[in-house]
C-alpha cells in the first residue's frame, strides 16, 4: 500500500492504526507552523478506503448515540477536502455495500440524522433517479425532500416506509428509523433512549406527572404546549410522535418487564381538559392489563415516601448491565455507578412496599376515572 501511494510504511501504518482505533476522530491533527504536510489528502482518502475495505467494523470513541465525533481543537486537517469527497455527499469511489455501511454507522458526520440522509442520498443516487421524482412517488414536496437529505428535518416512519418501497433499499432505511426517532427526543434525553432501547426490564417512579411510556397522544400533547419557554408547532410535534414511538417498548419482543409506580397526584392534576385526564386513565387501566406490565400508586396519603426526592428509573441491559436514569428541569443524568444504581434500586423497592399493590390501584384508577 506504502509503495502504491508512494509514501513510507511508517506514515501509512500510523495512519491507518489512527483511524481504525478512532475511525474520523482519529484523521485529526494539530496544524504545522515548519514542514509541510507530506502526505496528500487523497493519499489519506486512499488509506482510509482501503482500510476499510480489509479490516473488520469496528471502533472506539464512540458516543452513544452512534456517531464519531471530532474533539473541540482538534478539527482534523484532512477533513475539509476529504469529506467533500468521502463524508458528507456520496461516498464517493466506494462499493455500495461498503458505503450503505459507513451510512448505517453515521461515519463522515456526527448524528442520527446522518446516517439516514447518507443512506437515502446513497439509494437514489444508485436508482438513478432526481430529487423530484423521488418526492413525486412518496407525496412529498421537492423542498420537504431537500430537507431531510440535508438533515435538517427528520423523516417520519411514513416517509421511510415509501422511500423503502420506491428505492429498494432492502431494508437499510427501515433499520435506521429508530435512530431517527430517538432524534427528535430533547437532546438531553437521548442517550437514555438509547440504553433505554436495549433494555430487558425498566422500572420508573414519577410521584408528579404520567409516565412517558404510558401517556396519550393528548396527554403528551397537552405538556409539550405548556412548555416553557414555548415552543414552535413543529417542535411539539416532533417530541410528542417521538415519545409515542417509544411506547413500542410495551408489545416489544423479546417481551420487556416494565414496572410504573406513579404518585395519586400525577393522577388528578387535570393536564388539558377534562376528555384527556378520562382517556389518560383508561389508558392506565389498559396497560396495567399487559402481562409484562405492573402498575402501582402511591396514594396522597402515604406520607413521606422515596418518591418525594424525585422521579428516577431503573434499566437493566441485554448484556445485565444496570443504569439509573434521574431528571429534572430537563437536564437528564445517566447513572452508570453500581453503589448508586444499587441505593435507587433499594429505595424502589421501599416504594413498592409503600405503594397500593396492583389490584387496589386499579380500582383506584377506576374510580378517578369515573369521577373525571
């Protein structure tokens, strides 16, 4: 390789070293005031591809939501020209199957986002077809279209199944709209959506509002236009069908344990109008009913409880790894610490011990509903 791109095994052997360990991260350097720089950016596109191309997928650095993400100061100085050519258009020079996996993996731009807009640029691209014929057969509009290609509007489940259909992509872009939605989350709360999307059992204490997986439409859509400071219609829209996706928690297979224990208050505090509150607590009832689920309220009356201190959740992974999750004022805090995993798992359990069991807090639900 040394010898076709005309440089020395040393600097092809760091380089590639480099970016296998750190994939884009890794192509970064601190600018040189004396020599110049002797290997080319296409030298080093060059090394990049065939690394790939003979090394298995893998990587370190990697945040959790799946992208690679360069260090503040540290812009590398191959990325401008290089990832004109190789990052952020088409992929430019590589196979199909190696580009649709660098898309899936977001490699060349950091985000969600991304790795659709690769992947749905890469297909049409490939299918030979232009950016108005593609939003004619989905029933877009072009500039709708531009948009989600250029990452600034997230596609919706409905968009990605036509675009699947029209571009036979085989299901790559079916496979990445979970990232997609996990995108449209508040900011803060997306890296628990991702090790929430991995969970064998999740079990949340909210003494104050509805859980998220178990509220309605109306519901959510009711606290997200009370929002402060407000925010714009399509913001709302956005985090109120993101937080309804990752309702597929409940049916998912393999079957999740889902445990909710939720205070008497989040319960006859009215969020909206009347016809929301009577939907919400039917819909309490409904999901109590799922055999995966248990549901319990701790009654206004159980004095000082856990709960008290604020809402919290509690996950464990596929690999039985253990998280808490804790927020307030919208700054979330994944807690990875196992002696701090283990205290809230202590205090749900008091909570539970405090809690209606989950008969009585379904005739609880029951009656409030009736009275709603």
């Amino acid at each position: 390789m040394a010898a076709q791109l005309v440089s020395t095994p040393r600097a092809v052997g760091r380089w590639r070293k480099r970016f296998v360990e750190h994939r884009i991260a890794g192509l970064g350097g601190m600018p040189r005031s004396s020599d110049p720089w002797a290997v080319t950016d296409e030298q080093v596109a060059a090394v990049v591809k065939k690394t790939l191309e003979s090394t298995s997928v893998r990587g370190s650095r990697r945040d959790r939501g799946g992208a690679y993400r360069v260090q503040p100061g540290q812009e590398p100085r191959h990325m401008g020209a290089w990832t004109r050519e190789y990052g952020q258009h088409d992929w430019y020079g590589w196979s199909d199957e190696l580009a649709a996996q660098a898309a899936s993996r977001g490699w060349g731009e950091s985000g969600h986002l991304g790795r659709v807009r690769q992947a749905g640029k890469l297909f049409r691209t490939k299918k030979g077809i232009t950016q108005q014929e593609l939003a004619d057969a989905v029933g877009y509009s072009c500039e709708q279209l531009a948009s989600i290609e250029q990452g600034r509007r997230p596609a919706k489940a409905a968009f990605t199944e036509a675009a699947e259909r029209v571009l036979g992509a085989g299901g790559v872009l079916a496979g990445l709209q979970d990232d997609v939605d996990r995108a449209k989350l508040p900011k803060f709360f997306q890296d628990f959506a991702s090790i929430e999307a991995e969970a064998v059992s999740r079990f949340a204490d909210d003494p104050l509002l509805v859980p998220g997986l178990v509220q309605t439409e109306g519901y959510t859509r009711a606290l997200f236009l009370s929002h402060y400071p407000p925010l714009d219609d399509e913001t709302v829209e956005l985090h109120t069908e993101a937080r309804l996706n990752r309702q597929k928690v409940l049916t998912k297979v393999p079957i999740v344990q889902l445990s909710f224990i939720i205070g008497e208050a989040a319960l006859t505090n009215p969020i909206g109008s009347g016809e929301v509150m009577r939907e919400q607590l039917q819909r309490l009832l409904e999901v109590g009913g799922l055999r995966n689920v248990e549901l319990q309220v701790v009654p206004s009356n159980a004095g000082y409880h856990p709960g008290l201190n604020g809402a919290f959740v509690l996950l464990e992974t596929l690999e039985h790894r253990h998280y808490g999750y804790i927020e307030t004022q919208e700054v979330g805090v994944v807690i990875g610490d196992s002696a701090k995993v283990s205290t809230l798992g202590l205090r749900y359990g008091k909570l539970r011990s405090q809690a209606l069991n989950v008969e009585e807090s379904a005739r609880l639900i029951q009656r409030l509903a009736g009275a709603a």
